[in-house]
C-alpha cells in the first residue's frame, strides 16, 4: 500500500477524518521551511501538502501569494523544492503532495518532472490549472512513476464533469468549500456534505475538503462530511506573523495545530 492510501486507511481505523496541512515550500526560507514541516508533522499531520512556490499563484490568496513570494526571494527553485522534500524524508514517511501549477511541470516535462518528484520522496501531485481533460500526458507520466494524481472539485464542477475528474484521480479528491482562492474565513460554506455525498457516488477514492478551514469548529464540521480536512493559510499565517524567529514559528505552529484539532475535531 502507497504512502497515501496508508494514511487514510490509517485515519478510518481510528474513525477520524485524516488531517492535510498546507505550507509553501521554502518559506520564508529553507532551513525554517523544513522546521515548520518538522513541527506539523510531529503533531500529528496524517498528509503534507506542499505549495510549489510561483510566481503567479491564481488560486492563491493574500496569505499564500505572500509565501510564495518569501520563498521565491529567499532563493527557492524547482531543484531546492526537491531537496526540501529530501530533507523531510530524513525523519518523516509521511505522505508528500506537491501543490503545483502546470507551468512548472510542462517547463521540465510531465516525465521528467514525475520522475524527479517520485524519487526525492514525493507521492502525489495536485496540478491546480490542468484540466484532466488535458491531462492525458501528465497521467501517463505519474502511472509510469508511481506518483499519485489529484483532482480538484470546485462548487461549480457541473456534475457532468465529476466521472472524468474522479477517473483522472488516483490518489484523493480535493473538493474546495467556496468559489474564489485560498485563504481564512470567519465561517464555513453550506452543504458541503451533500457534494461530498454526491462525489462518493463517482469514486471510492478518499475526499478532502479545503479552502477557508481555519477555526477548529470548521475541522469539526468537515470531519463528519469528508475523509480529510485541509488547513493551509491559518497554518501558514504562523510563519508570516513570526518572521525571523524559526523557534517562534515552530512553538506557533504546533500551537496552532492543537488548537485546531482540540476536544476530538477530526473525529467521525
């Protein structure tokens, strides 16, 4: 069994939704990115999803534009992204999914990216601005490196499009909770269960619920709904509120991390 699927059949064991956090790779620079992935991880993240810095992350809010934006400054690349996850495979076996955009992969290849990605340790790509319907050469190119795909679904996805996006999909689906990009909110969409319901009917596949998650009542909520819970800006916005103090970052993190699981959140 992938790392993956190990993760979430370890989360069902424990009837609880699995926990998926956010950070921007390289933020605010190397050496305190691989900290903070150090902190979450020892509090208990089931999957690591990692933003791939770029310079023009449309999906992105505020909070995440201006991490990537550090990261790019601090000298982060396509190779030191890679190196950061070797880093963190120095001490952890968790689950690594690149959040990514397709320019990145289509400026090295689908293969050559795939193959590079699957040997620094990476298990997944979410590739947010390709469309499965044009995916094909990025499919081949994850099947033949064993790198799992994930697919977004959106508010908006007409249902006539949710059989090829989960059939695109081999490692989980990500259903965003609101229109727009990333970034904190006081307060959670409606009828969130009712897609995930309705995504169910379309795959066997574990889904993740993201966007907006930033309070523990938000974690609370999505659990009973989904497979997994993504936090990324409130996560991320303890490295922005600490800056240049890694420990400060790192005792915010975990701080942060057991707030927002608190009293059983993840539980099912």
């Amino acid at each position: 069994m992938n790392r993956i699927d190990q993760a979430f059949a370890n989360a069902r064991a424990e009837n609880r939704a699995a926990f998926v956090a956010y950070l921007c790779a390289g933020d605010p620079d190397f050496e305190t990115s691989v900290e903070a992935c150090r902190a979450v991880l020892n509090a208990g993240v089931d999957v690591l999803e990692l933003g791939v810095p770029f310079s023009d992350p449309l999906a992105d809010g505020l909070t995440n534009q201006l991490a990537a934006q550090r990261a790019l400054e601090s000298g982060m690349t396509s190779e030191r992204v890679l190196d950061l996850v070797r880093a963190v495979r120095e001490f952890s076996q968790v689950p690594i999914v690149f959040y990514t955009y397709y320019n990145l992969v289509f400026a090295q290849g689908s293969d050559a990216y795939a193959a590079k990605a699957k040997a620094a340790g990476v298990d997944g790509l979410l590739t947010l601005d390709l469309p499965p319907e044009e995916a094909e050469e990025h499919l081949v190119a994850c099947a033949k490196h064993d790198v799992k795909t994930v697919f977004i679904v959106a508010p908006t996805t007409p249902d006539s499009r949710l059989e090829s996006i989960t059939q695109a999909t081999t490692g989980f689906i990500y259903y965003v909770s609101r229109e727009g990009v990333t970034g904190e909110q006081s307060s959670m969409a409606e009828g969130i269960r009712a897609r995930v319901e309705l995504i169910k009917t379309y795959t066997e596949l574990p889904v993740v619920v993201g966007f907006g998650v930033s309070q523990v009542e938000h974690v609370r909520t999505i659990a009973q709904a989904a497979d997994g819970v993504v936090v990324g800006s409130a996560i991320v916005n303890c490295i922005a509120e600490n800056l240049g103090d890694a420990a400060v970052i790192t005792a915010a993190l975990t701080q942060k991390m057991q707030a927002l699981t608190e009293g059983g959140a993840l539980s099912q």
